[in-house]
C-alpha cells in the first residue's frame, strides 16, 4: 500500500493539485515519513525529484528481504 501512495504523489505532483486537499493531506502524511529521510540524502538533478523512485525500490528490496527470511 505504501508503494502504492508514493507512486500515485509521484504522479498527483505532476498536475496543479491543491495541496491542502483532503485527500492530499492524507497522501503527504502516509508517504512523507518514508520520502523525507530519502530526500534529505538525494538531492534533486534539476526539476526532476527521485525520491519517490528511490523509496519504492527501496521498499521492494526489504519486502523481498523480508519475504525471504519468513521463507526460510
């Protein structure tokens, strides 16, 4: 679900959103405790933010990890 949150900002971020939307607000507040750390360490390469691209593979990667160490 996180992955999903993250994808979808990545994605709202492109388009003239209010951000004190509702249903924005929500979004930055389950995707924000996961970006902001990653941001603090990547900085941007231009206009172009990899923060949410860093994120989910980072999450995919421990998932698997995770997955793996159930597994066995």
């Amino acid at each position: 679900m996180l992955t999903v949150g993250i994808f979808l900002r990545a994605i709202v971020s492109w388009f003239p959103i209010d951000p004190n939307n509702p249903l924005m607000q929500i979004l930055i507040q389950l995707t924000e405790p996961v970006l902001a750390p990653i941001r603090r360490i990547m900085p941007r390469i231009g206009m172009i933010d990899l923060t949410p691209m860093a994120a989910i593979i980072l999450l995919q990667v421990l998932s698997s990890a995770v997955t793996r160490g159930i597994a066995t």
